[in-house]
C-alpha cells in the first residue's frame, strides 16, 4: 500500500496534545501535524470536544436556511418546505449524532436548536415556535438525539 505523505496528517488527541515529540516522517518526509481535522464529515480537535465540530454543521445548516427562504418567496407550499427542511437540513444537524450528542454543552445544544427555530420561523411565518412542533409533529433536535441513541 502506497502512502500519500502530501495528504496524510497527525495530531495527537487529549493531554499529551500539549506535549512537544518528535514529527512523525513517512520515506523522510516530515508528517504535517494539525490540531484539528475532518474524519468522515465530523470535525475532531486535539482536545476532544465539540466545538469545532458543532459550529461546522451549524455554518452549513445555516447556510441551507438561505434557500429555504429562497423556496418560501418562490411561493413554494408549506408543506414542500417542511419536506426540504426535513430532507436537506436536519440530517445536517444529526450526522453521525450517536458520537458526540452526550457530550454537548447546553450552549451547542441551543446553537443547534436555533437553526431548527428559524427554520420553522421561514416555514410557518409567525406562528409560535411550540404550535409549528405541534402542528408539524415535530420534537426538538435534542429529543431525536436522545431517540436516535437510545
């Protein structure tokens, strides 16, 4: 098997992360050493905690609500919208949730419900964020989360 040394990378996760060793090298070619990396669409730090990963989905999903409100001023359906927020942007916001949903901070936690709210705020104009769950069948991300793990 041929190694890629151009496009392999190191880090070196929890405590040690502060430590100081000697560069890892591939045919004598130093191996790039980062503190932060995308494994299969989630984003792992050297200190294993969220953050990094949470504001990445979250950028993402919040870019997808852009064309949600693109659809809603078309005059797309209602209920069309709720399909594509349901099939674009909430698989976004639950990839891979059984990795990191327990531990989350209460703040990830309402960034991630945030984009849901405004979602539905696109979806159903002024109708109360409670009524919509209702009136959609909806839970809270944090609810699926737990339903999805458990």
């Amino acid at each position: 098997m041929n190694i890629n040394c151009n496009k392999t990378k190191e880090t070196i996760l929890g405590p040690l992360s502060n430590e100081s060793f000697t560069p890892l090298q591939i045919a004598a070619k130093p191996v790039q050493r980062v503190a932060e990396y995308k494994l299969l669409g989630v984003t792992v730090n050297t200190t294993l905690k969220w953050d990094d990963h949470i504001n990445t989905i979250t950028s993402k999903a919040a870019k997808r609500l852009w064309f949600l409100k693109k659809l809603k001023r078309a005059g797309v359906d209602k209920q069309d919208l709720m399909y594509f927020f349901l099939a674009v942007i909430r698989p976004v916001l639950e990839y891979t949730c059984p990795n990191w949903h327990t531990s989350l901070t209460k703040q990830q936690t309402t960034s991630l419900e945030n984009i849901q709210r405004r979602a539905l705020q696109i979806i159903a104009g002024n109708i109360p964020y409670g009524d919509v769950c209702f009136l959609f069948k909806l839970s809270s991300l944090s609810e699926r989360r737990d339903s999805l793990c458990g």
